[in-house]
C-alpha cells in the first residue's frame, strides 16, 4: 500500500498533516518489525517496574537531590517512549535527537546521587569540584547536559560506575550526535532509499531502512534492560547512611580527563 501524500501548498491539508496518527506508518512497523517491538515494551515495562520503587523512596525522602534524582531518571523513560514513538512515524532523526537527551539524562541522574562534591571540570590539569546537584538545582553553566559524560566519567569510581557503562554513554552520545544537528545524517534520514530524490513531509516506512529501523529497536532493547539495574543502584543512593550502595550497572571505559 503506498503512503498517503497531502498537498503542502494547501493550509487545510497541512492542519489534517499536523493531527495525524501517523497509521499508515506504524501499520507498516508493526507489520514488519512486531517481534522486536513487543521485546522493547517487555523491557520498557521492567523499567517502568524499578522506577516505581524509585519513586517510592523519593517520596520518602523528599529532598532536592533525590527529586533531581528521580525526575532525571523518569525523564529517561520518558524520552525513551517519545523516541520510540519518533521512530514509529519513520522520524529518525527527531527520534534520535530525543535518545541523546535519554543518555544525557541517564548520566545526570547517576550525577546527582551522591551529595559529595564531585569533578566538573579541570583547570591548568587540576580538578575543580563541587556539589553537582546543586549546580542543576540553580540552573549553572558547568550542569549542562552536554557536559555530563565527560563529568560522569572523572567521577566514575566514586559514583560505583563501572569503565564499560562510562563507555557505552559516550558511544551512545557520539551516534546520536549526528541526529542532533543538521548534516547529511539527517538529509538522509528524510530521503527515500527506495525512490532516490523523493522526500517525505510527516510519517514516512521505507522498507529499504528496515535494517537500521531494527537497529534502533534493538539498540533501546539493550539500553532497557540494562536500566532496571541502574535504577535499583539509584533506588540504595537514597537509602539511610550505612547502607551498601551496589555499583552501578551502566557502561565505559574512561578517557583521560579533558583540560577545560
């Protein structure tokens, strides 16, 4: 079945584009891509699972660092279901951009964890540290989300992250980096495969992108099934002191550290 074209030139078309659910689309994924669909939601769903103790605790708790805590890490899932969502309707590169924010969130979660001070950034090779949740809290220029692999990363062994997930996060980062910002990566995100030349406004299935569409899906599967750990290590963070913190369940191998 060929995909439903609209007249761009007319306002009304338009207005009916920008309401669309996108069916079309998701019939065509789910027609060819509903075993690794159900597997993403199985995993989505366990995370969903963890996050509900998470919550619990914070409520417990309820102070600014741990609501950072829980906001970054809902957000998380959040995103990931919005990615998702992108992706369904053939968006690419919005649903690629959206995951940069969930692997950046991610790390920012595992960053306001702890209330000691923590390395933020390097000058002339020496550390300069401070309570980064605070930074968050007031909105400062060093708490920004491109920042915090990099942060995560000279802070890892205090944080119980291990080498591999400091890793995974950068890499993670790198590739959807280029869904970020306008390049080729995102001209060919809208051009057809199929029909070289032709461009699609709004949802789009090329059955020549099944290949890199399974990807995603099995690149969210990896990354949710990895979270629930994750998400019990931040859960023990905001137990009373004295308790044993697991290490966290998350990717890397660190870089040396960055001059800024």
């Amino acid at each position: 079945m060929p995909p439903p074209t609209i007249d761009p030139t007319d306002p009304e078309a338009l207005v009916k584009e920008l309401f669309s659910d996108e069916r079309w689309a998701k019939d065509q994924f789910f027609e060819h891509l509903s075993d690794p669909l159900l597997a993403l939601c199985e995993a989505l769903a366990g995370c969903f699972r963890s996050m509900e103790r998470l919550k619990n605790a914070a409520g417990q708790i309820n102070t600014q660092r741990i609501s950072l805590v829980a906001a970054f890490m809902y957000g998380v899932l959040d995103d990931l279901v919005i990615s998702t969502k992108l992706l369904l309707t053939g968006k690419l590169s919005a649903a690629g951009n959206v995951m940069r924010q969930v692997v950046e969130g991610i790390a920012m979660s595992i960053l306001c964890s702890t209330d000691d001070p923590l390395i933020i950034a390097w000058k002339k090779k020496k550390p300069i540290k401070a309570l980064y949740w605070q930074k968050v809290w007031n909105e400062d220029q060093q708490a920004q989300g491109y920042l915090a692999i990099d942060q995560l990363n000279w802070n890892a062994d205090k944080l119980g992250v291990t080498d591999a997930g400091v890793e995974q996060l950068r890499q993670a980062k790198k590739r959807y980096n280029a869904y970020s910002h306008c390049g080729t990566t995102t001209i060919t995100c809208r051009v057809s495969i199929e029909e070289p030349g032709v461009f699609h406004l709004g949802g789009e299935f090329d059955e020549a992108k099944l290949d890199l569409y399974r990807a995603e899906l099995v690149s969210r599967n990896a990354l949710c099934r990895l979270l629930p750990g994750l998400i019990q290590h931040l859960t023990e963070t905001m137990t009373p002191p004295g308790a044993v913190v697991a290490r966290a369940v998350v990717p890397a191998q660190r870089a040396d550290h960055q001059e800024q």
